[in-house]
C-alpha cells in the first residue's frame, strides 16, 4: 500500500514536471522577466583578445567564458555561442564549446549561432548536433535554400529557429534588399517563413544597424522573437533599437563590447560593470 502510494506521487511528480517543462520561447520571456532585460551577451570568444593569463592553452577561452557566465547570467536573458569560434580548433573546441554551453544557468536561453542551411537530410543532422548534441535552445539558420533546408529544424517543438533576416553588416546590401515581387528581399522572407511556424518557433535575426527596417519589421511580426546583433562595436544605436522593438520578444546582442570590456585581471568585473549599464537601459 505504502509503496503505491509512493509510486502514484512520482508519478505525479513527473507529469507536473513535463506539464510545466518550459519551451524556448516561454524560457526567453521568463528569463527576460525575471532579470529584467533583453541582453543577449555573445560567447564568440578569440583567443588573440582574451587577457593574457588564458592564453597559455586553449583551455583557456573555458575558463574565460565561464567566468564571464558567472559575471553576467544575472543580467541577461540569452547567451548566443558562434559555433565557427570554437570549429575552428577541431575536437578540442568543440568540446570546450558544449562544456561552455553546460555552464550555462539552464533558465538562460542558449542560442548556437550557426548559420544553418542546407537540404533536409543535412540539416536534419545540424538539428540534431545543436539540439540534442550541444542541448542548445535555439539556433540561427540560413532561409536560401527554401522551407525543406529549415523543416527539419522546426520538427523540434520545444525549440527556437532564428531565421536570418536583415543582418548587421555591410554586405546585407548584396542581396537582402533586392526587389522580390515589388518588395525586398528581407520583408518576403520574413512573410513567408511566418507560415511556416508559429511565434513560439520562428524568430528572425535584424541587425541594429537597420533601426527604420527593424520597426517596420515588427510591423509584420510583433510577437516573434527577434535576435538583434550590431549594439556596440558594430555601431547599433541602443536606444533606436529598443523603440523600434516596440516592446516585443527580444535579444539584443553585445558581444564584444562586454566581454572585451577589459583586457587586465578586472575583465570579469568590468565586463559585469558593461552588462549592468546594457540592462539598465533596455
């Protein structure tokens, strides 16, 4: 009798577990609720920039990252991670990449910036390594070779799919404003991947660099997430940015700009001292 009644309350237990399991999405808006920002802090981690006591081995950008984790995951709602920083060193890297995703608070969002697209059967092999491999929340994916290269992704219910959209740099110009049936390029994108998810699936990375586009954006997509790089040394204005926004899901990226914040044996606490004046005004 005790024993089934112990059995019932595990029971119980479990299926209020998986009944209150949050998806990425309701992670990014409790996360940015319960530290009171959008800040989205960039682990794209150089070797050549880190103060000089990491840079004796490639363990080194671990412990790098792990102490500017533990200065920051207080103020952010997001940590994104450029996958080609840590491919670049083979094995190694990659396995310092996932033991830098493990020491990441699991209330804080963590978003592989890789830059997916490909034909299905490939990308559902990128779905599965960010996903399940690296146990990331979200990942940013290419839309050019169209909805089977991004299918796979979206298969993962639970997860984010950031869609680029109007990126930062220079070279968006290229082709992310060319004219597509009377419109560009960025906004039909954006129009027909909306269809292919719903808000708690398909984000969009748009740059900061593209205040005017980004508002008229959100016009078209007011509840989506949006992953917004470009604040600080790419030259994003923050506060055209936040207006912009208008309020909505949101992770404006700094990278460089906060973990950079000092090159001496203070970078910890300068870099918490950057990310408390981001939070303070977002």
């Amino acid at each position: 009798m005790f024993f089934n009644l112990i059995c019932l309350s595990i029971n119980k237990f479990v299926k209020y577990k998986i009944k209150f399991k949050m998806n990425a999405f309701e992670k990014l808006i409790t996360a940015s609720e319960k530290n009171k920002t959008l800040l989205c802090v960039g682990l794209d981690t150089d070797i050549d920039k880190i103060p000089s006591q990491f840079k004796g081995s490639l363990n080194g950008i671990l412990d790098f990252n792990k102490a500017i984790i533990d200065a920051t995951s207080d103020l952010v709602n997001s940590y994104k991670l450029n996958f080609a920083f840590y491919e670049q060193y083979g094995i190694e890297g990659m396995e310092i990449l996932k033991k830098t995703i493990e020491h990441i608070p699991n209330h804080i969002l963590k978003i592989a910036d890789a830059k997916r697209g490909d034909i299905g059967n490939t990308s559902r092999s990128y779905a599965k390594a960010a996903f399940e491999a690296f146990a990331c929340d979200a990942i940013t994916v290419s839309p050019y070779m169209g909805e089977d290269s991004i299918k796979p992704f979206l298969e993962y219910k639970d997860k984010l799919t950031f869609v680029l959209c109007l990126t930062s740099n220079e070279g968006s110009n290229d082709f992310q404003r060319l004219s597509s049936n009377g419109k560009s390029l960025y906004i039909s994108v954006m129009e027909k991947t909306m269809k292919w998810g719903s808000k708690e699936q398909v984000g969009y990375v748009v740059g900061a660099t593209h205040p005017n586009d980004l508002k008229e954006l959100r016009e078209i997509a007011p509840e989506n997430p949006f992953l917004i790089p470009g604040i600080g040394a790419q030259g994003g204005d923050l506060e055209a940015t936040l207006k912009a926004n208008n309020n909505a899901p949101a992770m404006i990226n700094a990278s460089r700009a906060v973990i950079y914040a000092s090159s001496g044996l203070d970078f910890a606490e300068k870099a918490r001292q950057k990310a408390i004046e981001y939070q303070m005004s977002m």
